[in-house]
C-alpha cells in the first residue's frame, strides 16, 4: 500500500478503517503513519492522524517508541486542530 496515495484518495471511515487493517501491529508501518503525521504536509497528516488514533486504540504499544515527539508536537499551537 502507498500509504500517502490511500491518504489522499478518499477521507471516509472506510478508507480510515483500511488504514487501520494495514497496519495492524506492525511498527514499521506505524512508524510510516507517524511519520507522515508529523511531515509537512497538513492534508496528509490530519487524514494520517485519524487513523493514527484508531490504530492506538487497537494496538496502544505502538505509540510507546513516538510519545515524546508527538507530544511535543501536539504542543504546537500553529498546527491544525485535528493533529492535536
């Protein structure tokens, strides 16, 4: 899957809920989804971070090795609402 293609192609709970699947408990494809979270690009990471916070619900673990800079990223008032 490219990650930033199924982002960018539809914004449904269906398409969050693919994501989701895809990356299951795998933290090198978590780590893509953070990643893309915390890129540049608004459009990508707002649609990243929703189905960055289902895949947290499901697999919490995931989010261990990313706290820091998540955190430290939420704190950044000049980012887009749904990021934080």
């Amino acid at each position: 899957m490219n990650l930033a293609d199924e982002l960018a192609s539809e914004h449904s709970r269906h398409q969050c809920e693919r994501i989701v699947a895809w990356v299951g408990d795998r933290k090198d494809r978590f780590s893509e989804l953070v990643g893309t979270v915390l890129g540049d690009d608004e459009f990508l990471a707002r649609r990243a971070a929703w189905a960055m916070g289902h895949c947290v619900e499901e697999t919490p673990e995931l989010a261990a090795p990313h706290l820091e800079m998540l955190v430290e990223r939420m704190r950044d008032q000049d980012r887009h609402p749904a990021f934080r």
